[in-house]
C-alpha cells in the first residue's frame, strides 16, 4: 500500500559550474523515492509504479532495463509496466525485528545511461501476532499470614508486533481477595503484579483458581490467557531444634573422598510441611572439603584432607522446616596429621643459557627441597636422575647446588632435560621428582658444511640474463650469527675482470645467476669456487666447486661453405659430361653448423629442381649425383635449391643453389647459357650477362695469345727448321673457386716430313733440348727435366710441308700452295690455332670421346669432313690435366663414349665475373 504518490527527493541542481561537472563526470546521480506498504503482502503485489515515479515511458523500459538490485530478492520490476512488485515474503517482525521503523532500502538501476536510484520501502506494522505467555499455567504458594497489599510478580506475555498492535494491557478474572496492576519496565516492556486485597484463611478456603489475560489494541485485538492456581498454605509457629548445639569429631588426614565424618538430628513439633526439616551449611559457598545430605544430615569427605594446610574446621549447620523457620548447630572436625606430602624441589636460580665451552665444575643453579611433614618425614635425600654430565653438591641443610660434570657439545644435546627426585624418610617413604629444562649456548665452533661436494650444473644456452642456474645450500649446526652463512665466489677459471659479468651468488640464498646470456659456441663450461662464511667471531668458512655446463641449443644455421657467392655476388656453376652415367657424381654441398649434437646433425633436401628426375641428393653427404643419363629433350642447364637443415628442435636451414651445365667444353657451354630453359628472372639474367661477358673476354685474350705467337714466329730467324713448335695456354690456377690450370702442348719435329698420325713426335728430342712452357702472360721458358745446363735449339725446319689435302681450313676450302708449305694465309693459320685450342679444351674437360667419329678428334664435324685425324699430331698425348698423372690417348677403349671415372668437380666455371688474366 502506498502513501499517496511516491515520495521523491531529487538532488537540486543549482546553475553554477561545479554541479555542471560534476553532471559529465558522474554517469549515475542518486534520487530517493520512497514507498510505504504493510508487511505481509502477497507475492506479486504492486508497490508503485517505479518507471513512472522515475519519469520513464512505457517505450523507454526495453532499452533502460530497469531493475532492481539488492542482496536479498524482496523486489522486483515488470518489464512491460515498470511496475515495482512484491517477490517475496514480507515479515516485519523477522526483518526488523522490535525496530520502530523498519525500512528496506534497494538500488534501482537503468541503462542507456547508466544510472542509480535509492528506493525506500518502509514496511508497516499488522497485528499478526498475538500477545504470548512462556507458561500457560502458574502455581502460587501463599501463606494465609500474609498480609493485605502484599504484591506478587506474574508471568508476562511477550508480542512480536510493535505499537499500538503490541502488548498493551493484563486483565484478571474478577475475584474477592486479588488485584491486577500493569507494570512497565525501563526497555518500555508490560509486565503484571497480583495484590492481595483481604486476609486469606486457609480453613476457609484453600486455593484460588484465577485467569490472567493478556491484550494488544490491534486491528482486531488479540489476546492470550494463562491460569494461576493460589495455593493458601498453613502458618508455621515451631522452628526446628538440633540434638546437639556443638557436634566435635577427629579424621585423619589421609581419608578418601566420599567418608562420612559424622551424621547430625533435629527435630520439629509442628505437623505436615511445617515439620519437614532440611540440612544445609549456612556459608555453603566457602565449604569446599566436606558435602551436607539436606534429608538426612549426614557429612561426607569431598576431597582429601591436608593437615598441613588445615587442622581444624568448623562448620555450621542450618535446620530448616516445610514453613521456612530455621535452627542452627557447629560442627567441629580435628584432622589428624599423616606422613602424606612429598618433598618438593624448588629452583631459586636458574640461568638462561649455559655456554657449550663451560669448564666441568661450573656452577648452572641452585635448589631447595621442602617437606611439608616434621620429624623424619621433613629430611629429604636428592639425587639426579638420567646420564647428563652435571652433578648435585650438597650447600647447607636443604640447600643443594647443581653443576657441570662434563663437557657440553650443543650440536648434539641442544638442551638438557634435568630430573632431580627428592625423596623423605617417612614410613612408608614418598618422593617426587622435579624437571627443569637447561639450554646450551651456542660458541662458533663449526664450520659451514655443504650439501653437496661438488656441483655439476646443466645451463642451457642463450638463457635469459639474471636467470637463476644453481643454488648451493650449506648448513652450519650453530646458532644466531655463527650459524647464519652467507656465500660468495672466490675463485674461477674465468678472467677475474670478467666474472661479475657471467655469474653472481645472492649472499644470503646461495642462489647463483646468470648475468648475461651463454653462448654454447664461444663458452662451453667453466668452474667456479664458492665459499660459505658463517657470522661467527673468528668466522669459519668451506669451500666448493662448481662446474657449470652450457648446454647447447639450436641457435646456430647451417652455414654452406660451397657453393657460395662470391665477394660481388657472382655464383660459381658446374659442368656435367653429356654422357654422364647414373650415380656421376657431379658436385657436393658442403655446410658446417656451429652447433653440436643433433643441433648440427645436418641433412640434405632438394626444394626445388629444374627436372626433379635427374638429380639426386645425398640424405647426409651433400653429394649430387645423376639419377640417369641426359636425354635428348633434357635441358643443357640444371638448377637445383637444395635445403640443409639440422637436427634441432625446431629445425634450422639454409639454402644452396646449383647452377648444373651438361657440356663437353668451354665452347659448348657459351652457347647453352644464352638458351635458358629455366623462367627469366633478375637474377639468372644477370648472371647470364656475366658468363658471356667472362667468355668473350677469355676468346679476346685467346686470340691476343695466339697472335703474339704468330708473329713471333714470323719474326724468327730465317732457319729452315724448327726445334719444337709449341703453343700453350695457361688459365691461371684459383684453388680457391675450384678452377683448375689446364696446359696444351704441341710437339713439332725438327726435319723431314711431319706426321700427325700418332700421339708422339716421329723423331726424339734430344736429351738437351728444351721443352718450352708459356706462363699467363704469354711468353715462353725452357724447362729441362733431366740437365741442369741448357742448349740452343735449333732452328726451325722451313722444308716440310702439307699437301693439299692435307691443309686446314674452312669445310670444303682448299686454300694455299699446292707444294704443300706452311699455309701462309693468317686465316687459315688462326684457323688451325683455334681447331688445336678448342680441342684440347674437350679433351681437358674429362670427355673421353674427342671428336664425332673415330679418329676424327671431331675435327672434320667442326672444321670439314677433309680435315681428319691425319692432318695434325694427336696433342692428346701431351695434354696435362693438373693433379692427375694421366695423359690422354687415342686407345680404342678410350672412345667408347663413357664418361670418364671421377672429377664430378673438376670443370668449375664462374659466372658473372670479370676475370684478368
């Protein structure tokens, strides 16, 4: 139910700058609306129209989501009507108990903006609950000498609803002798007093059944009621009498709880009630020793009696009859003395700690005995119980001192349990025994001790800086200072100005750490030594060693040592034989990984392939070899991406590429790199561009050489007969790259007609003559290989001559003079130069089949079909491929067509680059 409309009070807003504000910063400013309803209301009840109050439409409440939040459900919001309903039971008397008003505050809470709002429901007052008495029923004893006015407090009833709906009145059953007054205590709770009114006799009457009834002024009222039953007793005008006024008994001392000291009797000359008697001690709160039966009178032991402590009780008794008159007696109990207290020790001085380095015959304490009985009872005999090294001296009568009897170690008995048992000469003798606890203080006398020997500690590489690696624990058995040990390194393997750089101990945890990050590849392990000093005075230390381990991981590449680029990004290509068989190897990938283990376990893997099909790679070696014979329709130029990677976890890479070349000869592989089967890319183009810029710079060179030995020998002195002819080319050697020196001799006869059939001069040279060699420049030197004196050559013969079919030149050419001279046309002579050059080179490259048919070192293919084998001296003989003893020949079995046996890497090329030479 609500009073009228909602009581609001909203926050005024003044036109000033700090409210403003105080408006943008606070999303929820608080308004109070306030509902007053009656307890008791059913669920689901409305209290108010809470959207409405709050100046909310009906089409606001989807989107503000008004509702209600509280710690205990009591209300809630409808969502359609904004309607504030009743959720739960509403008892005022359980919420708020006795409270004059009892108010339920709840937040109510929108969205859209975000806003709070109080809400006060103050619940009312019903009278649902009736006045309640704590016994239905009383029983009074009143005598029928009690007086008129006389007042006797009632039981009150107790109403858990507040005002007006509270307890408010008593009433009583009418009646002669009794009257009601309502009483008010300070807390404002009503209780009822009944008066006695006339004189009661109880010969008239007995008893008195009344009503008290209990009201509130509720709507309607309620009420309860109680019944008083007055029971009118009869006047006692005899007190009880004792058969004694003084009761005197003796007990020993030593009795056991529960032995009856003596039994008392009174007696009483009224009748009924008035002459039952009841016994009982007058100070009952101070007696502890004794128990009073109140029928019978009898007096039983409670506890044992101490004649030391009390000699004598007397006790007084009362006798009290059915109508409340008394009579009183003394009872007296001697206690007799017994031998039962045992000696006690009792310390008068004991110190705190004895130091462990005390010297046997150091005083620890002094102690006395007490005995409580005379006589001998009183003489008390000491002796120390147990092995510890302290012995008792006897001071004076009682008076005993206690002293070291031995050497104290506090590592091994911090403290000494010491039980001195004191034992009296009675009959029968007692003792007891007294325990005091000695503690040893502690002296520096050991050193710190580590757990462990030595230390192995596992550090992985490339830990993070200031991690920790290791802990070292020492332990020292002293206390306090001498026992607290603090660590630090002394000594290391490591360069002294650089250890704080690699690792520090924490002084106080023994934690070692990393200060900077290991690397596996530069540090592998170093060892430490490590001291434990306690805080002792002198301080002891001990020392340990620690080796820490840099484990290795997986941070290190393979790195590929070949193929690889050169300084100006050029990249080196290999030549493969044309008729290379299955299984040739061709080339090999070699790499390195600075890492160790399985981290540098490497393994080979092919990316990417011109023709996956004709290459394979070894797993572990690196090494390419054919998968099978080049085709006809196979690509001159191969490249290969092969992958390294190791064994690591995760794996690390690198990659290689292989630019693969099936040729015969340098003259062979300038045509194929101008047709590349591959897609065009920069990079290739580039490369391209190099290789036939390197090629054409070697054929000008070639040809420079060549020339300058041309008219050289134009210029020569006019003899008729030449020693030796000779051409050579050299390429200079680069070890570095993989290119090799190749050297091309022509041997001449000196006189008489030349013959070119076989792969030797028709005529010996002479033991002195000179075998001539060109160096990279051009020029020519004499080596002799058997004297060490050198010998003019003769000079050339100018009479041995070619026929006509016997002259080089151009397929189907017959150039020169038919008396078969020297061909003096210089085209012809450049001619036949580059014929010998070009296949030399063929046969330098390794190719075992040196022309297109048998005989015809493939002369006739390039040069003519009339320019055979019989028209020049088989130079194969004197072609020398530098690290090899071999020289090639013209056998049968060398022209089979097979490739030859090794030097997969023997014909490397760069391209790319510029090369002087």
């Amino acid at each position: 139910m609500r009073e009228g409309a909602a009581e609001r009070r909203r926050v005024q807003r003044q036109p000033m700058l700090l409210p403003f504000l105080l408006s943008l910063f606070c999303p929820a400013l608080s308004e109070q609306i306030r509902y007053k309803i009656p307890e008791e209301m059913p669920t689901g009840s409305v209290v108010g129209n809470l959207a409405k109050d709050l100046g909310f439409s009906v089409q606001e409440l989807p989107t503000r989501k008004l509702r209600i939040s509280s710690e205990k459900p009591y209300f809630s919001v409808s969502a359609t009507s904004g309607e504030l309903l009743v959720s739960s039971r509403l008892d005022r008397e359980q919420i708020c108990g006795k409270k004059p008003v009892c108010i339920l505050e709840v937040e109510a809470v929108a969205e859209s903006p975000l806003n709070f709002y109080h809400v006060n429901v103050e619940l009312e007052d019903i009278n649902d609950h009736m006045p309640k008495f704590t016994h239905t029923s009383f029983e009074l004893q009143i005598s029928e000498s009690t007086k008129p006015g006389t007042r006797f407090i009632l039981g009150s009833a107790h109403d858990a609803d507040i005002g007006t709906n509270s307890l408010q009145n008593y009433q009583l059953s009418p009646n002669d002798h009794f009257s009601l007054v309502n009483k008010e205590k300070s807390d404002g709770s009503k209780y009822p007093e009944m008066v006695l009114e006339t004189p009661l006799d109880r010969e008239r009457q007995k008893s008195y059944h009344l009503t008290l009834t209990a009201l509130d002024f509720g709507h309607p009222p309620l009420n309860s009621t109680a019944q008083i039953q007055v029971l009118v007793t009869d006047a006692n005008d005899n007190p009880p009498v004792f058969s004694q006024d003084i009761y005197r008994v003796s007990l020993p001392e030593n009795v056991h709880p529960g032995t009856t000291v003596l039994r008392v009797a009174a007696t009483d000359q009224d009748e009924g009630v008035n002459s039952e008697i009841t016994f009982s001690f007058s100070e009952a709160g101070q007696i502890t020793q004794f128990n009073l039966d109140s029928n019978t009178g009898e007096i039983t032991t409670l506890d044992t009696l101490d004649f030391e402590e009390v000699k004598e009780y007397s006790l007084v008794l009362e006798a009290r009859d059915g109508g409340g008159m008394i009579a009183q007696c003394t009872v007296e109990i001697e206690v007799l003395d017994e031998n039962d207290h045992v000696p006690e020790v009792l310390f008068q001085s004991l110190p705190d700690l004895i130091m462990e380095d005390a010297e046997p015959g150091t005083h620890v304490a002094l102690f006395k005995t007490r005995d409580k009985d005379s006589g001998r009872n009183g003489e008390v005999i000491c002796k120390l119980e147990g092995g510890a090294p302290f012995k008792i001296l006897t001071s004076s009568r009682n008076t005993y001192k206690l002293v070291t009897d031995g050497v104290l170690d506090r590592e091994q008995n911090p403290e000494y349990n010491i039980t001195i048992r004191a034992t009296d000469k009675g009959d029968p003798p007692l003792s007891s025994s007294s325990s005091v606890i000695l503690r040893i203080g502690d002296v520096n006398d050991n050193a710190p001790v580590f757990t462990k020997v030595s230390y192995v500690v596992q550090v992985s590489e490339n830990n993070p800086p200031g991690a920790s690696i290791a802990q070292v624990s020492a332990s020292d058995p002293d206390l306090g200072p001498n026992g607290h040990v603090s660590y630090s390194i002394i000594a290391s393997d490591l360069e002294p100005t650089s250890l704080w750089s690699y690792v520090t101990v924490n002084a106080q945890s023994g934690v070692v750490f990393a200060q900077r990050a290991f690397d596996h590849e530069q540090l592998r392990s170093f060892q430490l030594t490590l001291q434990a000093r306690d805080q002792g005075s002198p301080a002891l230390s001990a020392n340990v060693s620690m080796r820490v381990l840099v484990g290795d991981r997986n941070d290190n590449a393979p790195r590929v040592l070949y193929p690889t680029l050169e300084l100006d990004g050029s990249a080196l290509f290999d030549t493969v034989p044309r008729a290379a068989e299955p299984g040739y190897l061709v080339t090999k990938v070699v790499a390195v990984d600075a890492d160790s283990g399985h981290n540098a376990w490497l393994s080979y893997h092919v990316l990417q392939a011109s023709d996956p099909g004709l290459f394979s790679l070894g797993l572990r070696t690196g090494e390419v070899r054919t998968a099978r014979a080049l085709g006809d329709r196979d690509a001159a130029r191969q490249r290969l991406l092969v992958a390294v990677r190791d064994g690591g976890q995760p794996p690390l890479s690198a990659t290689a590429t292989l630019h693969l070349i099936f040729a015969d000869s340098l003259q062979e592989i300038l045509p194929d790199l101008s047709d590349d089967p591959l897609p065009p890319d920069p990079q290739a183009q580039l490369q391209f561009y190099l290789v036939v810029a390197l090629a054409l710079i070697s054929v000008l060179f070639l040809l420079a050489v060549i020339l300058a030995i041309a008219l050289r020998l134009r210029h020569s002195s006019s003899s008729k007969a030449w020693g030796c002819f000779q051409s050579e080319v050299v390429v200079p050697p680069n070890y570095s790259d993989g290119t090799l020196s190749y050297s091309y001799n022509l041997c001449a006869p000196p006189t008489g007609k030349a013959e070119f059939n076989s792969l030797t001069c028709n005529d010996q040279l002479n033991s002195g003559q000179d075998i001539l060699f060109g160096d990279s420049a051009g020029a020519l030197f004499p080596l002799n290989s058997s004297e060490s004196t050198s010998h003019q050559q003769a000079p050339p013969n100018t009479d041995w001559r070619f026929s006509q079919a016997q002259r080089p030149g151009t397929s189907g050419s017959q150039n020169g003079d038919e008396t078969g001279t020297w061909p003096n046309n210089q085209f012809d002579t450049e001619m036949l130069q580059a014929m010998i050059l070009a296949s030399a080179s063929e046969a330098a490259d390794g190719s075992s089949t040196l022309g297109g048919g048998a005989g015809t070192m493939g002369l006739s293919a390039r040069y003519g079909p009339q320019f055979t084998l019989q028209h020049v001296p088989d130079y194969r003989q004197n072609v020398y491929i530098p690290g090899s003893n071999a020289t090639l020949s013209n056998g049968a079995g060398k022209r089979d067509g097979k490739a030859p046996a090794g030097g997969g890497n023997g014909n490397k090329k760069k391209s790319g680059k510029k090369e002087k030479k």
